[in-house]
C-alpha cells in the first residue's frame, strides 16, 4: 500500500510492518530506512492530534491546514454584539483534518491487507 502525508508531501510505502519512504520528504521525516508502524502512528499523532476535529484549531477555523475565516467570523460577530450598527456576514468553510485522513487510511489498509492475506 501506498500512501501521502499530504501536510509534508510526504509519500510512503508499507511492506511488512514498516513504512518506507518513497521521496526526500518522506525521507526527512522517517529517515532513509523507514520506521516500524506503531512508531509512525505515533509520530502522525503527535504531529496532528491537536488539529483534530474539535480541537481549539479546529474550532478556530484551521482544520485542513489554512484560515477558513472562522477565526474572523468570530471576531465579526464580537464587534456586531458591541456595536448596533449594520451587521456583515462572513463566510465561514471548516474541513476535515487531513491527518485524520491519513491516519484512518492506514489504519483502514492494514486492515483490508491483513483480512485479504490472512495476517
């Protein structure tokens, strides 16, 4: 299986337990031998656990990586409660954690592989 850790272009491959990198970035993040699974799964959790859904970043608008204009909504909405004047609306977008993405897709292969091979 094949897979892309979208915030660092980072693209992997798993054989046998471990995730191999395929390019320099993958490299720079697991090193040029790879890493086992569990220590990956912990590496991406302690990189985006905080980014999830419900988390404060998520909350402030962040989730997928860039402003969604949540965080200005907010502000927006402050300054309409203490101020009577005209109202303005901001479009407020929020998307879903990519690492959760990543992190279900491995998740989700492991689990497909092992049920097709039998380990």
């Amino acid at each position: 299986m094949v897979f892309r850790e979208p915030q660092l272009n980072a693209w992997y491959r798993v054989a046998d337990g471990r995730v191999v990198p395929l390019n320099e970035e993958a490299r720079a993040s697991v090193g040029a031998g790879g890493t086992g699974l569990a220590r990956y799964q912990r590496l991406v959790h302690q990189r985006y656990a905080d980014k999830m859904p419900g988390s404060r970043y998520d909350e402030r608008g962040y989730a997928g990586g860039y402003d969604t204009g949540a965080e200005r909504a907010r502000v927006a909405a402050d300054a309409r409660t203490a101020d009577s004047g005209p109202t303005d609306t901001v479009p407020v977008a929020a998307g879903v954690g990519a690492a959760a993405l990543a992190v279900a897709g491995v998740a989700g292969g492991l689990v497909r592989r092992r049920r097709l091979t039998g380990r």
